[in-house]
C-alpha cells in the first residue's frame, strides 16, 4: 500500500530493517522505493545490487495502491522477490504476490479465530467460482454458494460479500470457503428474533412461498411457516392448490411453535367458525338431507352436507340388497345423493349417514304385498347343501329348506331335480324383517297325504290299511296306500306269519293285500305296515272270541270259522 514519501535516509534505514546481514530476501516480501516510471513499468529498488520492475497494473488493478494521481516517483510500496537476477540483469519482483503473501497471513488469522473474510466472486469454474479475498484465490463449490440452489449467479458476481473459510492448505496454496454458512448463521439469527416475536394464537400475513402435497410454505417476513393441508379449511381439501397458488398473501393464526427448531404450525381455518358447534342441532338423527360424494373409499363414501362438514355412508348402509359390493358401483365423486343421519358424535366429530333409508325396506315392502301362505313364482338363483334361493320381487331372495321341497322324499335327493335358472313357484312361509329372511316352501302347494292320513286316524297304531302292490323286490313289497295314496315298504319278514308264506314273488303287481299299521313317525313321515302282524292280531282276535267256549273245537277250527266269519 502506498505511503508517505520517506527522505532518503528514512529508506536507507527501512532497507536495514527489511535485509538482515547476509539475507538477500528472496521468496520474502520487503519493501521497495519507486524510483522511476518508464510506461507501463514501475523501477522499484529494494535495496539490492540491481532494481526491479513491477507492471503497473499490478497496482492499480484492484484500486488497492493507486492514489488519486496514480503511483509516483519516491512511494514505498511492498512487493515480493521471487529472484534476485534474472536474463536482463534485474530482480524479479511482484505486487500482486506480494499482496497474496499479505492476504494469506491475515487469512490464517481470521481462520484460526473463526472470523468472516470479505471477498468478490470474479469466475466461474468446474464445480464452483474462484473469489479473490484480497489477492488469495479461493475456491467457493457450487453446494456453498447458497442455502437453496440458485440457477444464475451472476448477481453475485464482484461484488463483495461476506464468506468463512471451510479449509486452508498454505503448502498447496488451496482455500475454501462458503456463502451459504454465511447466510445460514444470519438467517438462524434472524428467524430467533422473529420468532422471539411470534405468539401462539397470533393472526398474522404471509406469502405463499411453496406448495406441497401435504400443505404450503407461507414465510412471515424472514421465517416460513408450514400450514398443513387438514388446517387449511373445515371442508376436505384434497390438494393444497385448490384454494391456494404461489405468492398468494394470505392471513394466517399461528398454531403452534417449537422454539428450539423454530418450527411454526399455521392455521387458516381457525379464523372461521367451528361448523361442528351445534352440529347435533343442524343435523338431528333421522334427518334427510341431501349431500354431495367428496370420496370414495374401499369401506364406504363419504358426503359433505355443507362446507366443512361430512359424514360417512358405510359400505353396509349403502343397500338394502347388494352385499359385499365396492361402494364405487353404487356411487361416484361429485354425485348429488340423498341421504339420512343415522349417528351424530360431535367429541369425535363424526357422521354417520344412510343411503338405503332413503329407499322402503323391500322386506317390508315384500311383507306387505305377499303375506304368509301366499304363493310366489322366482329364479333359482343358488344351491346350497340346505336348500334353493329364489329371487323374488324387490331384489329380494327366498329360501326354500331341504325339508320343504316334497312330503315324502329326503330333501338331499330332491333338490338335485333343481338347476339354478330353473323357474318354480313357491309358498311363503315366513318373513322376518329384523333379519332380512324369506323362508319359501315348494312342498306346501301339493298335497300332504300324510298329514291328511294322519290327522283321519289312518295312521294310528294298529289300524288296518288297505296297500296295493306297486313293485316287487327281493327285499319285500312297495306298495301305496288305497286310500291315501301314501308308499310304504313292506320288509319281506313281514309278508306273513308263516316263514314259507314269506316269498316276495307269490304277490303280483296291482294286487291288494290288508297290512296293519305298526308305526308312524310324524317327524320324518315315516310308515311300517306289516302284514303278519295283521294276521298275529287276527288270531288273537279269534282265539280270544272262540276259544272261551266248550265246544271242543280244534284252534284250526276256530280259525276257521273266524276267516268263515270275516268273509261274510
């Protein structure tokens, strides 16, 4: 730097000081006396046997040296002897690494006590930019330049700032710094006195300054704010965008702040009113009211009944008929529905709406139009392992027992003469609202022979039936009765009394034999006639009737004549 003009002997005594005894200072930094300026070259003498030459520019270059008029005859100035001769005879000297040399001993200063440095970003390099920290290069990596990525840095560009050394190697001449630490220390101190002054409850304004899929980013003057997607409006918002855009200003109440992170929850739709206040008065159970579908889930559809407030259609209120059926087959976003309040709990700020009631119970509506014992016509439209599903007027199905498909057969046979598409009529049996069950019968439209035959007295125990044979096997006979039409087996050990009388073949098809009843189980319906034991009955009958007397008649007498008596 240039000084005042010293006398001769002032430099003759600067000299001593710069050159100890024997020391030519070489690869040192000494001070020099300007003693001619020959065009763009200043003579500088440093005391040595030969002068050197600097380029002007080096002085003027950073505006550092020059004064008002420019470098003068007689100035001091510090410079660097990089040798003492060169070809020509002169000392090889240099300012600028003589500013350098400067530079780096205030530098490793600063870096030890862990101060800033000022410095100008001059040019751009692989990976970064070069900034002169008064006459030290150093190299500031793209990562260090800002706390966000920034695409042009030319704002940035010689001007000088303020920068803090990351790392110092004065052996390899390398130097790092970064901005963004700079700026990061700044913005830390100056988001803690914001925040210092920020109030939870607070209304305050703020500018959008980034949107996510969660919520915005709203900065409040130096800090940002988050405000997250659920506190931007009582109603559902889907996406941030739906009522906010970048740079938007908007008034914001300040819900929550961590002081140690600095964190600030922000809330916009506190500064409205609670739509759920008297929600149980607005929105009375029963109530029909009519909704738009917001969204559509795997377990129901939910319905918003006015700004900020919704309610759920479970996917089991949804209809009175299809089960199991994905809520999106029955309704769709943005539809208009009408629906009923089934449950209203304002702690948990939930509603629970219903879309079927709105639509009669078509089991009461069935109830109503087919009372018991009326008869219906439907589609088999399943088979179980207990019976057939009819559908029937409504949407609705029936089912028909294994027991009640016929009188007499075993339903497990029966319902294999069934297909499912087949058309049958059926009898109502029974409607159970509660439930939502329909049992059909298909055997009470014919007619119940054996309940007939049962309540006559028919069947009573040891009653005597009339059979006809109907088919002859080795086992016994099939035969139905005359009167009833009922079918029966007779086992062949009840063919007769008399084992040689019990042959199956000496009976013929159509023939009618009498048999007497020995058991009828009205549960299964079952019937045993026996025709010996109608012949075992008979003979007690006859014994008791003709063997009181004295006649000395033989039992194959008194047979006789009770066989006589009984074909008269």
């Amino acid at each position: 730097m240039s000084v005042a003009t010293p006398t001769r002997d002032d430099f003759a005594s600067m000299l001593e000081e710069s050159f100890s005894p024997g020391h030519s200072g070489e690869g040192q930094v000494v001070r020099g006396l300007v003693t001619a300026i020959e065009k763009d070259m200043a003579i500088i003498d440093v005391g040595l046997k030969v002068e050197g030459r600097v380029p002007l520019k080096e002085f003027g270059a950073k505006g550092k040296d020059a004064k008002e008029g420019g470098l003068k005859v007689g100035d001091t100035v510090e410079v660097y002897v990089e040798r003492i001769e060169n070809a020509l005879g002169e000392a090889m000297l240099s300012r600028d690494k003589a500013r350098r040399e400067e530079s780096w001993v205030r530098l490793e200063e600063k870096f030890s006590k862990g101060e800033r440095v000022e410095g100008v970003i001059f040019n751009q390099v692989k990976g970064g930019f070069t900034v002169d920290l008064d006459g030290a290069v150093a190299f500031l990596p793209r990562s260090q330049v800002d706390i966000r990525p920034i695409r042009d840095v030319t704002p940035l560009m010689h001007n000088p700032q303020p920068f803090e050394i990351l790392k110092m190697d004065r052996r390899r001449g390398n130097i790092v710094v970064s901005r963004r630490t700079v700026l990061e220390e700044s913005r830390a101190e100056q988001r803690s006195e914001i925040v210092q002054n920020l109030e939870e409850g607070q209304v305050v304004e703020g500018v959008v300054k980034n949107i996510t899929d969660y919520g915005a980013f709203v900065d409040l003057g130096g800090i940002d704010g988050l405000l997250h997607v659920t506190d931007m409006a009582w109603r559902r918002v889907n996406h941030p965008t739906e009522i906010l855009n970048i740079g938007q200003t908007v008034k914001v109440q300040i819900i929550r702040i961590n002081q140690e992170t600095h964190r600030i929850s922000l809330g916009m739709k506190q500064l409205e009113s609670d739509p759920w206040n008297d929600i149980g008065t607005k929105f009375p159970i029963g109530k029909k009211i009519t909704g738009t579908v917001t969204n559509i889930t795997d377990y129901g559809a939910f319905v918003e009944l006015e700004p900020g407030i919704e309610g759920l259609i479970h996917v089991s209120e949804m209809s009175w008929t299809k089960k199991n059926v994905h809520p999106g087959k029955i309704l769709s976003t943005s539809q208009q529905v009408d629906v009923v309040v089934l449950e209203v709990d304002p702690a948990k700020r939930r509603i629970s709406l219903g879309l079927k009631q709105t639509l009669e119970n078509p089991w009461e509506a069935f109830a109503r139009s087919h009372p018991v014992g009326s008869q219906v016509e439907g589609e088999v439209k399943n088979k179980t392992e207990f019976g057939l599903f009819i559908g029937l007027d409504g949407d609705v199905d029936g089912m028909v027992h294994l027991s009640d498909l016929d009188w007499t057969r075993p339903g497990e046979q029966v319902i294999e003469e069934y297909n499912k598409g087949d058309m049958v009529k059926a009898q109502v049996l029974d409607v159970d609202i509660e439930k939502e069950r329909i049992s059909l019968g298909i055997k009470q439209l014919s007619r119940d022979a054996a309940g007939d035959a049962a309540a006559s007295g028919e069947l009573r125990k040891n009653a005597v039936v009339t059979c006809e044979v109907t088919g002859i096997k080795d086992g016994g006979l099939e035969v139905k009765l005359v009167e009833s039409g009922l079918e029966t087996f007779i086992k062949r050990s009840d063919l007769s009394r008399d084992r040689d009388e019990q042959r199956p073949e000496r009976f013929t098809v159509g023939q009618k034999v009498d048999a007497r009843v020995i058991a009828y189980d009205k549960k299964t319906r079952k019937l045993q006639v026996s025709i010996k034991a109608l012949e075992i009955a008979e003979e007690k009958e006859a014994v008791a009737q003709y063997g009181s007397t004295d006649s000395g008649a033989s039992l194959g007498d008194i047979l006789g004549a009770a066989l006589k008596k009984q074909g008269n």
